[in-house]
C-alpha cells in the first residue's frame, strides 16, 4: 500500500489529475435524476469502450483486400480459439450499441433536455447516432460476403444520386469505378481509424458539456424553462437538492452497464458471429442483401417505393429529417420539459417507433426492387438474334450463360434492376460498353474477372447490335477522325 501511495503522488506531482478527477466524481446532479432513466448515456459509452477492445482484437486477424477479407474472417470463426465469441461480441456490441443511442435520443427528446443551455449538446448528439450509423454500416461493407457485396451497391448506387457530387462521392466510396481491393482498403480506414476517432472526439465534447452544464434535471409538470431565469434556477436545485453523482447515481451506470455486457456476451454465446455468408460474385445474383438489423427499414422502404419517387425522397427525406433535428432545440429552446404537458412529442416519438417497426418487419418478406430476379432461362426474342453473325449470336448466349438478362431487359421482359438495353447501343460506344462490362460502375458490378477476353468481345458484339433499325448507333468520332474515314465512319 505505501509502494502504491507513493508511485500515485509521483504521478500526481507531475500530472495534477487528482484535483479535476474528484471534481468530476463529486459534482452535484438533481437528486431526482440519480434514477434507472438516465443510465443511456454511460451504457453506450460502455459498449463503444467494448467495441474499441474487440474491435483491436480482430484486427490483429482481419486482412482488408477482396481476395482475403472473407478468408480471414472464416480463420476468425473456425481457426483461432475463441475467434468467433470476439467476432460476435464485436457484432452484437454494435447493434446494442445503436439501440441505446437511439433510446438515449429518445429520452433527451421526451425529457425536453435539448432545451437551452443544452442545444449544441443535443447536436453533438445527433452527430454521434450519424457516426454510430456510419460505424454499423462500414463494418457490414468488411465482411465481404455476398449480402456486403450487393449491399455496398444499393449505398453507391443512394450515394450516386447526389447531384453534382454523386459520382465524387461514390470514386471516394469505393476508392474507383467499381468495388475492389481498394474499396475494402477505404473502408477499412474508416471503420478502424476516421469514424472511432470522430466518435471519441464527439464523445469528448459531449460529456464535456454535460459537466460544465449539468445532467437535465427530472421534467416536472409546470417548471418552466426561461433563457434568463434557468441557469440561477438550476445551481439552486443542485445547492439545495443536489447528490454528488459519486456515489449517489454512478451505481446504477455501473448496474445498468453491467447487465449490457452480459446481455451482449448471452446474445454472442447464443446466436453466435453475424455471417459471413457466401463468398461475393457478381455472377450470383439470386440473393437478398438484406443488411443488418437497424438498416432493414430502409430495405424495406426502397422495395415498396415506387420507382418514379424513389429518389426524391431518399435525397430530400433525409435532409429534412437532419435539418428538424438540428433546429428543433432552437425552435422549442423554451418552455415546458414534462412529456405529461407534450403530447406532440409523445405522439411524434410514437409515430416514428411504428413506423420503423413496421417497415423493419415487412423487410423480413420484402422483395429486392427493382425485379432482379427474371427467368434467366427465358429466350432472347427473335428479333434481336435475326440477321446476326456467328460472334454476335455468340454473344447473346453469353448474355443468357452470365445472366445479364436477370438485371437487364429487352422487349420489356427480364429484370428491372439495371436499365432496359433495347437501344443500349445509341447510348454507348463498342469502347465503353467493353469498359462497362469489365470495369462495371453506378449500381452495376465488375464481370471482367468473370469473362473471357472471348466473351467479352462476342457479348459486346451483341449488345452493339441493339439499336432501332432506322438510327444509326454510337459512334466514337476521335477514331474516326484517326482511321481518317470523317464522318462517314461506322463500325463493323
């Protein structure tokens, strides 16, 4: 004991921590709010803590590149002792994690602590449930299985849509036109360095201004919230009524986090590591890339969208969404706390946890919209094989042997997934339609690993035969201008 007392007056005399440590132990919080509904906050600390622990642990293991990410997490699952508990702890952890962040918001929101002096705490807190988010659909993307694989493409193909900076915003995404080593690379990055970092540092600040302002006092009927008043007001309740949050209401943090991890420790034993499933190929597309558990609703929400209005509202309904969260603490910065004397809180809050429900449940039957999976069996139309060569007939059988035509319609039959090819050929040169095909891009996978240079070259000579009759296709004029024919140059 003396040799402990005296390395902790060595550190002491040189770092001075004592004297801010026992501030922050002892400070006085309302006594009603030493109570089982304010224990959120320090659970969900505790489970980022339990993130960042397992989250070094599989690191160690995890090798971020398309040809060994799924490899390493099959030796995480069968080959190390005990590789799989951290593999399902790490995931499990995640899910509970965005839950409490969720139920904490709730909570600020019934409990009116969003009020002044406490806006740009409620900010910093819609920051963390975005970076929370970020942190549950970046680690998705590193399994790398065939769910991962798809569901990366349906978040490119949202993010594509952004005007002007769509397509920089997908090339940053997925480090190129298509998704490969390097994609798993950037998000990598992000999962492991750039959003914990953003999370500590949002942590920082956050329980920073819960100390020098204090924890929201219990929302009594009638106690009104006043920019000039409730400041003296709230050093007066915590003069006269106040307990120091040591020990008074640290032991139910302490409780209410303990029976987190357990619960997260039950749910790994029991249901074990989330995937991954099969390995990724974009050959296979009958598959259901329903994400992780938080993100379903939004799974749902694009299969029963009709197309024509799916992209206004997955750009505009989310803007407006963050922008009512950021404003609402400077529109409604005054006034009644108590939820008993809210009743549009209560019902707005209500209406969302339905509404999430709901399309959370109907994503466990929804379909994958648009249609991908057509009758890949189902014969090309005659029409568009007449008066063909023996390599463009070629290419249509390797349009049928690949399955193009799940994705892909002509004459209105097949999938919907990826645009009708009916006059594929007045929108793209013979040059690009090769680079589409191997490279991929948009919402469209990468087949150059798939297909033979043979291949390649029978089914682009198909797909350049797909133009109207009387319209000339696409023609690239600089090679024309080079083979110096002008502009009477045609393709083969």
């Amino acid at each position: 004991m003396r040799l402990i007392q005296k390395v902790g007056e060595w550190f002491e005399l040189r770092l001075q921590l004592g004297t801010p440590i026992r501030d922050t132990a002892e400070h006085p919080v309302p006594r009603e709010t030493a109570s089982w509904f304010y224990v959120f906050g320090s659970a969900a600390l505790t489970v980022f803590m339990l993130q960042i622990v397992t989250g070094i642990l599989l690191a160690l293991i995890y090798v971020p590149s398309a040809g060994e990410a799924w490899n390493s997490l099959q030796t995480l699952n069968h080959g190390i002792s005990l590789g799989w508990f951290i593999r399902a702890l790490h995931g499990w952890g995640s899910n509970f994690m965005v839950a409490i962040v969720l139920i904490h918001m709730m909570q600020v929101f019934l409990f009116g602590a969003y009020k002044f002096p406490r806006e740009l705490t409620w900010i910093v807190g819609v920051l963390l449930l975005l970076v929370t988010l970020g942190m549950a659909f970046t680690g998705q993307v590193l399994r790398f299985d065939q769910d991962a694989y798809w569901g990366l493409g349906i978040g490119a193909s949202i993010a594509s849509r952004v005007p002007v900076i769509g397509p920089w915003v997908v090339n940053l995404m997925l480090g190129g036109p298509i998704i490969a080593g390097a994609t798993l690379s950037r998000f990598f990055a992000l999962h492991v360095f750039v959003v914990p970092g953003l999370l500590i540092a949002f942590v920082g600040v956050h329980l920073l201004m819960v100390l020098k302002l204090g924890i929201n006092e219990w929302p009594m009927p009638g106690r009104i919230v006043r920019r000039a008043t409730y400041l003296q007001e709230y050093h007066e309740l915590t003069h006269k009524d106040g307990v120091p949050f040591v020990p008074n209401a640290v032991w139910k943090d302490i409780l209410f986090s303990a029976f987190i991890l357990l619960a997260i420790a039950a749910c790994a034993v029991y249901f074990g590591p989330f995937g991954p499933s099969g390995q990724p190929d974009p050959t296979i597309i009958q598959t259901a890339p329903r994400p992780d558990f938080f993100f379903l609703w939004l799974y749902a929400l694009l299969s029963f969208l009709p197309p024509s209005s799916e992209t206004p509202i997955l750009l505009i309904g989310p803007a407006i969404a963050l922008l009512v969260l950021v404003a609402l603490p400077f529109v409604a910065g005054e006034g009644e706390k108590s939820w008993k004397r809210r009743p549009i809180a209560v019902l707005s809050v209500l209406l969302i946890a339905v509404a999430l429900g709901t399309f959370t449940r109907l994503a466990q039957h929804a379909p994958w919209s648009p249609v991908m999976d057509a009758w890949s069996s189902q014969p090309i139309p005659s029409e568009y094989l007449q008066g063909r060569t023996a390599l463009q007939r070629r290419g249509a059988l390797v349009f049928q042997a690949k399955q193009c035509h799940n994705c892909h319609s002509l004459d209105d039959k097949g999938g919907q997934r990826g645009p009708a090819l009916d006059s594929v050929a007045l929108r793209m040169t013979q040059d690009q339609l090769v680079r589409q095909v191997i490279q991929g891009g948009g919402n469209m996978p990468a087949y150059g690993k798939n297909l033979s240079p043979a291949e390649t070259t029978a089914l682009v000579a198909f797909l350049d035969t797909l133009h109207p009759a009387n319209q000339a296709p696409a023609r690239d004029a600089s090679r024309a201008v080079a083979l110096g024919t002008g502009e009477t140059a045609t393709r083969p």
